[in-house]
C-alpha cells in the first residue's frame, strides 16, 4: 500500500483546465471519495495517478517517490471502471488471469491468488462463466476481482457502481468497503452519489472546478461544510439557502432576506465571536431536518407547499420561497400541496456563508 501525494497537479485539454492545481495526500490504507458533480475533474485526476494521462503540470509521489512520468505497468495501481472491462471470449477465470500474465508468478501461485481473490468476492461458482453469462453485479465482482488479484498498492475506481440498480449498489457499497478493510489497499473511489460518498469513505475530498474544496471525515464535511458549494453539494435533500445580510438591533442579530426584506431574529447567536466582519455574510443554510413545521405564533417564515414526496417514514415538504426552494423534513403525513404552513428554524444549526 502506498501513501499519495499530488503537488500542484494540473492537466490541461487545449485551454481548458480538468485539474487545476490540485493538491492532495491519500494516506497509506486509507479509502478516499473523490466527490463532485459531473465535469469537475475526477477522472483526470484519477488518470494521472494511473499513468493514464500524462499531467500539464505538477508532481505525483507514491510513497515520497517521484511517479508522475512513469508509466502505468509500473506503478502497481489496479483500476476498476464503471462498465466492467472483461475479455468478452474468455471465462471468468480466464479474465482474471489475464492481470498476471505478467507477473513472475508460478502456475500454482497463480492458481492461489485467483481462488484467493474469488472466494474473497464470493464469485467462485461463476469462474467458468463468460462475462455475457453474468449480471450486471457479478460482472464487477469479477472485474473488482481481476484488479485486486495483483495485490496492487493503489486501489483505484472510477464510478464503479454507477450503472447497477440501486439494491444492487447498496449491496456492493458494504461489500467493497469489506473488502478494502481486509485488504488495507489505499483506494481512491471516484463518484457524483453522495449517498456513496458518506458511507463508504474514511475521508472524503469534495472538488469543484478541478480541483478540492474540502477534505474531511463525511461527518465533517457534513457537519461543517467550508464552503457553499460543499454545504450544497452533500446531504439529501438538500440544504436550504436564504441569501441577504445580517443587521444587529439593539444586539440582537438577524438576518434580512434579500428582496423580501423578511426578517429572521437569529436569537441568542453570538455571531460577533464568530466573525470578523458580520458584512461578509451573505447567506444561511439549514438542512431540511432542522426546519419544523409549527403552530406556534413565534415562527419564521410562512410558507405555501408547493410539492411534497412521501419517502414512507417521513415527509419532504418543499416550497417555493424568493425563486427557490424550501426543504422541510417532517414524520406529520397530513400536509397537502398548497396548504400554508408556518415554519421554524433551528438557529444552532444555521451555517454562516
Ligand atoms: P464525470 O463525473 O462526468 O465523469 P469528472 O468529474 O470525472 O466527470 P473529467 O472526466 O475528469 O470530469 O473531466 C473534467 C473536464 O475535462 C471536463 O470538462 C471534460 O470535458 C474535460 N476533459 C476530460 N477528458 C478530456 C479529453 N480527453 N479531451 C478534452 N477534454 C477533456
């Protein structure tokens, strides 16, 4: 297993930057997300650290050693993608195989490694089987089982699970984290799916724009998102956004929304420890599960529903409010579209951008 570092890492197509001086360390065993929405340079970065591509400029180290020009057969990295890359004409045995045709293995040691890594992916019954002979599932079992088969240092996989049903994804989520546990492979998992992203990674590193925003355990980056971009992107539904600014009356902060000129009393929130310069705000964010729904006369704002989606144990209610949206969630099933509601937010949970 090796520890990953990336200094300044920037590829470039044409003008257009995938990867724009990106900094990064993987620690040794770790599985780290790379999360972000489509476009954002994932899988460039992924690429460079493969030898796939070639960085414009920047360093990448394995272990404190310099990799970044050599080639991808040297740098023991695995990769699985998200159409299983499997020789159509060959058995599933044969498939993997094939990943250590060049090793200096001998027939017997071979023969232990692929039965090590099929009962390890509990794939043993298919080994006789062509790849069109299996599922969606078992065909990236295989394919996680012909990459792992060389004892790579570096693990990577890029949107895996991006093309199976979602039982089939919850199932394999467990599994490959399972996996990586006994194997203690430092792994880099590429995706968009959040829901991925909080419950397979030790930590998580957020991009934007190519390069990373936040990095963190998922519970911090869900917690204490720096950015608003990080506070958009992680947790469903997602969060809430009011922009406006913070006004102080006789020492009390508020918030005034923009356009409405709506006024939230942030009460007893000492925001001047907080922050330098009250000015700077410019938006709170609440996630939907620290919104209510109340009777009381003291609420914040008033709202009409405008669409509602039953999850069964609870309720999304959304709103429309200023242009966007409102999320509340609620366990009460009696609510309607276009009943008015009263809302109230948690003031401890406001998060200041
Ligand atoms: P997705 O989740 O959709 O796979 P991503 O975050 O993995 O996206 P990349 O595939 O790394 O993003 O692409 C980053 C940017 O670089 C995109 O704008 C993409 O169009 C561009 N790009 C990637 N590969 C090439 C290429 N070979 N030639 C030109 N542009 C490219």
């Amino acid at each position: 297993m090796a520890k990953i570092e990336l200094k300044n890492l920037t590829k470039r197509f044409g003008d257009k930057f995938a990867v724009k001086n990106q900094n990064l360390i993987v620690n040794q065993g770790e599985f780290l997300i790379l999360l972000g929405p489509s476009g954002c340079g994932k899988t460039t970065t992924l690429n460079c650290i493969a030898g796939l591509e070639i960085p414009t400029s920047g360093d990448i180290y394995f272990n404190n050693a310099d990799v970044t020009n050599d080639p991808p057969h040297s740098r023991n990295v695995a990769m699985v993608f998200q159409s299983a890359l499997l020789y159509p004409h060959l058995n599933c045995k044969q498939n993997i195989l094939m990943s250590l045709k060049k090793t200096k293995l001998s027939d017997s040691q071979k023969e232990e490694r692929i039965n090590e890594s099929a009962s390890i992916l509990n794939i043993k019954d298919l080994m006789n089987k062509k790849p069109h002979q299996l599922s969606g599932g078992e065909r990236q079992r295989v394919a996680t089982a012909k990459a792992i088969v060389r004892q790579p240092d570096v693990f990577l996989l890029d949107e895996p699970m991006a093309a199976l049903d979602a039982a089939l994804r919850q199932t394999l989520r467990s599994e490959l984290v399972n996996l990586q546990k006994k194997l203690n492979t430092t792994t880099i998992f590429v995706t968009h799916d959040q829901v991925e992203a909080m419950t397979m990674g030790d930590r998580i590193a957020v991009m934007n724009n190519g390069k990373v925003e936040q990095i963190g355990t998922p519970i911090e980056i869900y917690n204490n998102p720096k950015t608003k971009f990080v506070a958009g992107f992680v947790g469903s539904p997602p969060m809430n956004f009011l922009n406006g600014k913070i006004i102080t009356e006789e020492n009390i902060n508020k918030f005034q929304i923009n356009k409405t000129n709506h006024i939230i009393n942030l009460e007893s929130q000492n925001l001047q420890k907080q922050f330098s310069n009250l000015n700077n705000i410019e938006t709170i964010a609440i996630r939907p599960q620290h919104v209510s729904i109340t009777d009381e006369n003291n609420y914040d704002l008033d709202l009409e529903i405008f669409g509602i989606e039953n999850l069964g144990k609870e309720l999304i209610i959304i709103c429309e409010y200023n242009n966007d949206k409102i999320r509340i969630i609620t366990e009460n099933t009696k609510f309607k579209i276009n009943d008015k509601i009263k809302i109230k937010i948690d003031k401890s949970k406001i998060l200041y951008f």
